[in-house]
C-alpha cells in the first residue's frame, strides 16, 4: 500500500462518522449567455438540507439539492442568488462535478462556475493613495482634479432606474489609457461586462478598516480575484475608440468609487435616491483623494488626459 493510501485509511479510522466540513474557498464565475459577468472568491459550507457560497463580494448563493447528500455531488438544485440590483431569484439548475470544478446550468442565460481554490488571499495593508492613471506618475491634486467630468451625488437615470446619485466620479482619460488601484490592496470582485466591465479592490487601512475601490467601464483586465495589488499593477485599460464609440458616453472616462462598506456587493452602483443615504455607504472620490494627494509632492508631468 502506497503512503497515500495509509494516510487514507488512517483518516477513515480515526474521522467520527460526520463532521462539519471546514469552509472551502471557491472562485464563483457567474455567466450569462456564455460570457463572464462577475468573478468573486466565495467560501462553501452546508447550511439546513444543502449548501451555502458566501462571500465579501457578492450576495450570498444557497445551494439546495433535490437529493440531499453531505458533499456537493452531480444533479439538480434550486439555487438562490441576489443581482447586483438586489432581485433575488431562484433558478434549477443542474450541476456536474468534474475533478475540482462544478458546473451549474440553468434554462435562463444564467450559468454558475464553481472552481475549487485558494482565492481568499490577505490584503496588504495601505500605504500611500494614488490617481488611478498611470501608476503614481499622475498623482499630484490638480493632474487629478483637470479629468474630473462627472461629480459624486450627481443626479442620473442611467441604467433603467427612475434616477440615482451617482457613487462615484467620472474621470476624464485617454482611448486604452491603463488604469491603476489607487492603493495596495486586494483585488476583490471582477466583472467582464462588455461597457460596464470592472475591478473592486479590498484596502487594509493601518487602523484596521477597511476601504473598498471600484474602477468602472474598463477592458483587457489584467488582475485575479485574490490577487495582492499595488498602485504599478496595472488592472485594465479604458475604451478604445470603438468601445467607446458603442457606449455613447460623452467623455471616455474611468468611474471610480470609494466605498466604506460593501453591503451592496458585486460590482453594480448602488441606487441612492438621496446624498446622505450614499455617504452612508461612498465617500466622494474627489474629496477624499484630493486630501490625500495634497499630500505627495506635485509631479511636473502634464496630465496625460489632455494629450490626445
Ligand atoms: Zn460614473
């Protein structure tokens, strides 16, 4: 018998009958018609009569099998997640298990891909707040304010609602300009969505808080769920001329949130009728780094997002 094998038998010998399993770490896909929308790393445990994703990043997805059993195994299963715009919906879905990967299909355009790994990571503690653009190059208070098209608590009616405050700032930038984090971190959540795609990146502060930034409308993202970031790890980069064509946005820009919290989860803006019920939740961007940046020496550096 090889090592392996003893090590196996021994395990059954000595494991009482049923033990709750330790929490597994699991990168959540979430799909619609085949394409990535958002990637979040989720902690699977059984809850009642089937199993619990729960995670940082987004709403929490319950697993309920039509059989029940006491490991995640092939078949169907009623499975409840929350949107981004907090509808909650209950999909059947069948799943099918190949090594460490789980495959959730629906009827709907809504497919779940489960892979078990290690995507929790630590998130580094921050050090110094930066511009999104062009590492820390572009990081003096004016550079940053001269790209500023779009103000927190702004009034908008983007995305089908009947209006919101806008959670963030809109900043001015370059066809396929790189976007960088604003602070080391922890990468978080990312979406692939074609003109809303993004990245929400997890800040330690050195008193144990946490802050939380969200970088919207861009492409090419090069960072994992997981990953430890600092303000030179490039995260993605803005539209280029056709994307941003497509959007019909009157500037090409970079949203940016900073976020005190993440209760709303996934990547979306959260629909705020009112300033303070926001500044429950954001802070504006505009302030709060352009505090921050004051504090850097100012870089001689023209703005890059007046070099067309
Ligand atoms: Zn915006």
């Amino acid at each position: 018998m090889q090592i392996a094998q003893w090590t196996a038998a021994l395990y059954l010998l000595i494991t009482p009958a049923y033990s709750a399993p330790i929490p597994e770490p699991y990168l959540v896909s979430i799909s619609r018609l085949g394409v990535v929308e958002n990637q979040f790393c989720a902690n699977l445990s059984p809850k009642n009569s089937g199993y619990i994703l729960t995670s940082e990043a987004h709403k929490d997805i319950i697993l309920i099998p039509e059989i029940p059993g006491q490991t995640l195994s092939s078949g169907k299963y009623s499975v409840t997640l929350e949107h981004q715009n907090l509808k909650t919906s209950t999909l059947k879905m069948t799943a099918s298990i190949q090594g460490d990967r789980v495959k959730l299909l629906s009827k709907t355009p809504v497919d779940i891909l489960l892979l078990r790994q290690n995507c929790l990571g630590e998130t580094p503690i921050s050090d110094t707040w930066n511009s999104p653009f062009s590492g820390t190059k572009d990081s003096d208070t004016k550079a940053f304010q001269r790209r500023i098209v779009g103000r927190f608590a702004d009034f908008r009616t983007a995305g089908g609602d009947n209006g919101h405050k806008h959670a963030g700032i809109d900043l001015r930038g370059g066809f396929g300009e790189e976007v960088y984090p604003i602070n080391d971190g922890r990468v978080l959540t990312t979406s692939y969505k074609d003109l809303s795609g993004g990245v929400v990146i997890e800040h330690l502060l050195p008193d144990g808080s946490k802050l939380y930034s969200k970088y919207v409308h861009i492409q090419d993202i090069s960072v994992r769920v997981g990953e430890q970031v600092t303000p030179h790890t490039r995260l993605g980069r803005l539209f280029d001329k056709t994307s941003f064509k497509k959007s019909r946005y009157t500037h090409n820009h970079l949203h940016l949130e900073i976020r005190k919290d993440y209760l709303d989860k996934g990547t979306g803006s959260s629909y705020s009728d009112t300033r303070n019920e926001l500044e429950k939740h954001c802070l504006d961007p505009e302030q709060f780094l352009g505090k921050q940046l004051t504090k850097k020496p100012a870089h001689m550096e023209q703005d890059p997002g007046t070099n067309k």
